[in-house]
C-alpha cells in the first residue's frame, strides 16, 4: 500500500535549535518526494523537491532535505530554526506518471522564545 | 500576480443551502486539483482534471460536483450542504505533462463554515 508516515504530530524546538522533521514514505515505484509548508490561515508552499539525482537536497527559507533510499525516509532539517518557521509541515510522495501525491498527516512545529 | 487564485477566502452559509467556490491559475498548467483540509489539517484529494478531462474523482457525496470550463479554470459547487462539510478547501495546479511529476501549486483555501 502507498502511504506517508510523519511520526511526529507535534515538536517543539527552542528558537535557534536545530530541527529534524521525519518522513517515512511506501511507495512501489520510484518517489518523487515533496516538503511542504502551512503557515497559519495560508495554503500550502513547497518547500523542496527530490526527483533524482544528489539525495541531499536544498530548499527555501535555510531547509534541506536527505532522500535515503534503504530507509525509505526523506527527512527535513534545518540548523538554526527562527520563529517565523511555526507552521504545519507536510511531506508527500508521488510518480512519474501518476498526478495523485499521497500525503502525511502533517508535523506541526511550534518554537519556543 | 496570484499564482492560484480562490474565491472566496471566507464562506459562511446555512445548512442545505447550495453554494460554488471559484479558482483560477495564472502558471498555464494543464492540471487542476481540489483539496478538502479538515479540523486536523488532513489533506483528502477530491478531484482532478487534466486539460478539462477529470482524472481523479475521489469518494466524495455526489452533492459535491468541479466544473472547468477550460485549462485555467476549475470550480467546485456543492448542494445541499451540511455541517460534516465545514472546512478548508484547496485548489491547486501543476503541469502534468512532460519530463514527470511537477510540484503543485496551491492557493490560499477557502473557509467554508456551516451554520
């Protein structure tokens, strides 16, 4: 079955503290992974993509992310979070030919002063 | 310029009423796409159309119906409405043709409340 897991519902991390959010994804061909981000009362913006290539990828606002392919994880990092990063992340899978991404139930990241 | 573009932001409405919800992108993508968000911020695809042709018709009541009239265009009315039905409704877009799977490109949502 095709599926998105974000373990993490919620995290709290200090202002200035790195930040780790996980992405295990179930997908039978190959993923073309996405990290999204909600702000509060906004839509969705993308944040970064994987396609192929190099796994470590880079995004907007200092974001990265890591593609492992053995753990099936596509996990969104950031070294020093600010407070401007609260908001609803969501990481999705897709295929080449297939319009349908398949989402994870969202992280919601709070940051503490 | 609005990428993608819903009206309205806000709706509030009564029970049973009938009312539509308008989108429109500006990027000259060929495939559209609406989105229920519910209470827990849970992304359920409704529909998808692909140059006017739908393409992704998820189990929603047949209360809900999209229209697009052409590539630019994707609009969603709903009959009858009821109270399971308040929440945040996306479109999107993205350019489904060519060298794969292209980002989507939302817009702000539309906040359907029901009294």
């Amino acid at each position: 079955a095709q599926s998105v897991t974000q373990p993490d519902i919620h995290i709290t991390v200090s202002e200035g503290a790195s930040l780790e959010l996980r992405c295990n994804y179930s997908y039978g061909a190959t993923p073309y992974l996405f990290w999204y981000v909600q702000s509060p009362g906004q839509g969705l913006q993308l944040l970064l993509k994987y396609f192929s290539g190099d796994t470590l990828v880079q995004g907007i606002k200092g974001f990265e992310a890591e593609f492992k392919r053995s753990q099936s994880s596509f996990n969104l990092r950031k070294p020093s979070v600010h407070w401007s990063d609260a908001a609803e992340y969501f990481c999705a899978v897709g295929g080449r030919s297939n319009y349908q991404l398949i989402w994870g139930a969202g992280t919601k990241l709070i940051i503490k002063p | 310029d609005t990428a993608v573009s819903q009206t309205p932001k806000y709706l509030v409405t009564q029970m049973g009423n009938d009312k539509s919800i308008k989108c429109e992108q500006n990027l000259g993508h060929d495939t559209m796409y609406w989105y229920k968000q519910d209470s827990k911020k849970f992304l359920k695809i409704m529909f998808s159309y692909n140059n006017k042709e739908l393409i992704i018709n998820e189990t929603v009541p047949n209360r809900f119906s999209p229209k697009s009239p052409d590539k630019a265009h994707l609009n969603l009315h709903i009959n009858s409405l009821e109270l399971g039905d308040s929440a945040v409704y996306f479109c999107a877009s993205s350019q489904g043709q060519g060298t794969g799977f292209q980002p989507q490109h939302f817009g702000d949502g539309t906040r359907l409340s029901i009294l």
